[in-house]
C-alpha cells in the first residue's frame, strides 16, 4: 500500500468525504491540497452527520493525522469556527491537525473583492460560493498574499495587511462596490485567530516527507472536481485551484515520485453548481427527480444542483488529466426508480463527431452529446455491500461505464453512510486501499 489521491472526477459534490472518510481507515495521515471553505464534504456516521470544509475528513477517525497543506487558502474564522463544531461534537481536532505555515489567508475583504467579478454589469458570473476564494488565490497569484507564516509574524503582518487592505479599500471605493469594513477590527481577530492557530502550524512538506520516510502512508483528499480546476475546467467557470491529481503535489509539496495511485469519485450520474456548460444537464423532469432522489442541494450554499446523465467522454477526459487507476461510482441508489438510464458515450460539434473536451465554454455549450440509453433495474439497492448482489441490470450499467471510461470501477457506493459501499474484490481498486 502507498500514498494514493482520492479527488473529484466531474463538476464536484461526488462524495468524496464519504469515501475519504471510510477509506481513510486504512491511511496514517489525511491530506488536503487545495480549495478553501467552498467545499462542503459530507459524511455520516450513524445518525450524525458532518460537513467538513477546510478540515480534512480523516479527522474523524481517532487517532488519524490530519493535514492542511500549502495549497489551501483559510479563512481563518471559518477554520476556527469549524474545529470548535468538530470538538463540541466529540472529535479530537487540535491534537491531530497541522496546518501548512505557507497556505494562505483569506480575509473578509476577498468576500468583497468578489462582487468585482460577480455583480458587476457586463461581467459574466461564474454563481461562485462568494467566500472570496478567487480573490485569494489572486492575491497569492500576484505575490501580495499573506501566508500563515506571515499571520503569525505580528510585524509582518500588520504592515503587509494594512497595505494589501488599504488597496482593497482603493479598489472597492472606485469600482462601486465597497462595504463597510473595520479593517483595524478585523486585524486584531485575526491577531487573536493566529494565537489560536500557531501550535498547529508547522512546515507540512516536511513532515510528510519524514512521515512518509518513517512508512506512514498518506491520503490525498480532493476538494470540488477535475472540471473546477483552473486549467483543465470549463474556465473560466472554475474555481481558482489546482483541483486534479497534480495539485496534490504542488498543494502539499510532496514528489510525484511519491504518489502510488490515483482514484476518481464520479457519480452514478452528475450534478453541477453555479454557472457554465454542462452538455448532460437533463432540464426535464428527470433532472428533477435525480434532485429530489440524490438530495441533491448545495452542503455549502444549498443551492439546487443541476443535474444531468453520466457523461462518458467527460470521464474520458478527466481518467486523461488525472491517470485514475480506479473510479468509485457513488450513488447508484439514486437511480434505482428509472426505467431508461441515458449515458452520453459521444459527442458532436457543428455536425462531427469529436474527441475530448473542446477548450472554449462557448463550443462546450454546443455540443451535442449522443446517448445510449441503459435499462433501468427497477428495484433498491440502496444500501448493498455485495456486488454479487446488484440487480443483474445495475451490473450491466457500471459494466457499461467502465467499458465507456476504460477506468475500472473498484468501487460503488449505495448510501451515504459508511457501510453502504462495495469493494470489488480483486480489483485495483482494492490493491491501493485494500
Ligand atoms: P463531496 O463534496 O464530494 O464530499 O460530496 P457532498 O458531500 O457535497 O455531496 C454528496 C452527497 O451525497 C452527501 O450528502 C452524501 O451524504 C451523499 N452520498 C454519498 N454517497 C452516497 C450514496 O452512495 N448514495 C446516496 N443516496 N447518497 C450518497
Ligand atoms: P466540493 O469539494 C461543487 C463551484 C461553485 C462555482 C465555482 C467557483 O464540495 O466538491 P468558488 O467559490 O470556488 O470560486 O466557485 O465552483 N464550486 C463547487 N461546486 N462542489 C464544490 O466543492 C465546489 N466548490 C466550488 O459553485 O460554480
Ligand atoms: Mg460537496
């Protein structure tokens, strides 16, 4: 067994926190490479449920290491906030968390910042979660962010923050879209959020590298999906990080050399939030009822997702981007009552048919995809663990979508919860977490 990716392979909201969750059983250390407080990561466990954002979902396994790497960009309040739900529900956080001293923060001013690209006539909005994550990123981007390292350097920190938010303020005022901030308040909570903060923090790089030397083994959670990342996405309706396999090295500064597998979380189907191309959406009343079955409403902003069928060149591409050895299938109970299951197997622009994902959101809003239609299964199988025990027909499908992806399916979820999962036997899929 060895350090092993485990990230979204479509638009996001997969289930990834449920199966970093289960399988983080069988890791020493849980980490997070990317993305900020716009991930909502849901797990249950029995009748509790949680939604992790900037904590990595190893954290609810006693005794698991949980880190926060280099990649991420924190607000510290939503952090803080977020580990005193975690402990007043009973799980040992602080002891168990480091944070990256080089992952950036996120200050209430980014919320600000961006309105410039979302509410603002003649630009084109993205339906972000409007936590300021962009405008972070952008700040890390342009060499003017404020890392952790930098929050805990009291100097530093009040010259580069009254300077960067001074500017802010400029920007706002001018682009008409200012709001009263108390900037020097805001200063001093963070003063006090970083008092907090500091015994986590510490060089992360370094210390999987010595936990890796040492032979702890290593997770690698993704948040949001490969079509959210920032340069293979449908940009510029993405977010502002590097959400695909390659991220884990850059967000957490481990080697290439280091990771040993690769596995893809896609759903039975798919699902979108805010604004871009989606060639599968199904905007009849089978969208609908995927909504309503799948529950499928944002965990963060609890928006409606769209929906749409399982999109099989879109997977193609996304096996491309990340090398997945395996695909987790979660949510295959959702689709339990459809009698005809529509799977995208091709698409065509202007007339002929095409390989891969165009780069341009404007042709991407064209295509045309082409379905085969599958026999739906008509009985539950929520809840299976055996995959001898699926319908004869669910068998047929996730055949259907390995066969189409040409990525083994090694893994299917049938509920949230975590025992409500398949481990094919024999499988790659097994080999890496296993
Ligand atoms: P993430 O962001 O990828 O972690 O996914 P979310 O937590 O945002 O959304 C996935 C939702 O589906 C959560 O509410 C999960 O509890 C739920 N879920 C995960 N796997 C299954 C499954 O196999 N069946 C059903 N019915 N729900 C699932
Ligand atoms: P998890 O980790 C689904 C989407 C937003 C918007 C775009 C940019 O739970 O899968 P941002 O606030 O990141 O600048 O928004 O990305 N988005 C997500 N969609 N799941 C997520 O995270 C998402 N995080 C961001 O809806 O379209
Ligand atoms: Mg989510």
């Amino acid at each position: 067994m060895g350090n092993v990716v485990i990230l979204g392979s479509q638009w996001g909201d997969e289930g990834k926190g449920k199966v970093v969750d289960l399988f983080s059983e069988r890791f020493d250390i849980v980490a997070r490479y990317q993305g900020g407080h716009n991930a909502g990561h849901t797990v249950f466990i029995g009748d509790k449920k949680f939604v992790l954002k900037l904590v990595p979902s190893g954290i609810l396994r006693p005794g698991k290491k949980a880190v926060i790497g280099n990649g991420l960009v924190l607000d510290a309040r939503a952090l803080l906030e977020e580990i005193d739900a975690l402990e007043a529900a009973g799980v040992a956080v602080r002891q168990n968390l480091s944070i990256s001293d080089r992952a950036h923060v996120l200050f209430p001013a980014h919320r600000m910042m961006e309105k410039m690209s979302e509410a603002r006539p003649g630009r084109v909005s993205i339906g972000t979660t409007s936590r300021g994550i962009g405008p972070c990123y952008e700040d890390k981007i342009a060499r003017r962010g404020i890392r952790i390292a930098g929050l805990l350097d009291r100097d530093f920190f009040r010259a580069q923050y009254d300077s960067v938010m001074q500017e802010k303020v400029t920007i706002a005022k001018a682009l008409g879209i200012y709001e009263e901030l108390d900037l020097a308040a805001i200063r001093e909570q963070y003063e006090a959020f970083a008092e907090r903060i500091r015994p986590m923090v510490c060089d992360t790089a370094l210390l999987l590298a010595d936990a890796m030397r040492a032979g702890k083994t290593v997770l690698f959670e993704g948040a949001q999906g490969t079509m959210l990342d920032i340069d293979h996405g449908t940009y510029p309706f993405v977010t502002s990080s590097s959400a695909s396999a390659g991220g884990a090295c850059t967000g957490t500064g481990v080697p290439p050399t280091r990771i040993h597998g690769v596995i893809g979380v896609a759903k039975a189907y798919i699902t979108r939030v805010g604004g871009g191309p989606f060639p599968t959406e199904a905007l009849d009343g089978a969208g609908e009822r995927i909504r309503q079955r799948g529950k499928e409403f944002g965990a963060v902003t609890g928006r409606p997702r769209r929906c749409g069928w399982f999109d099989a060149p879109l997977l193609r591409y996304t096996a491309a981007i990340n090398g997945f050895d395996s695909l987790v299938v979660t949510k295959l109970d959702v689709l339990d009552e459809f009698d005809q299951i529509p799977v995208c197997v091709g698409y065509r622009l202007d007339g002929r048919e095409i390989a891969g994902v165009p780069a341009t959101v404007e042709q991407i809003a064209r295509l045309e995809p082409l379905y085969e239609c599958l026999p739906g299964w008509g009985c539950s199988t929520f809840g299976m663990v055996s995959y001898e025990d699926l319908p004869q027909r669910a068998k047929a499908y996730l055949a259907f979508l390995e066969n189409r992806t040409g990525v083994e399916v090694g893994c299917v979820s049938t509920g949230p919860e975590r025992g409500q999962t398949i481990v094919r036997r024999g499988s790659r899929f097994e080999q890496l977490v296993g």
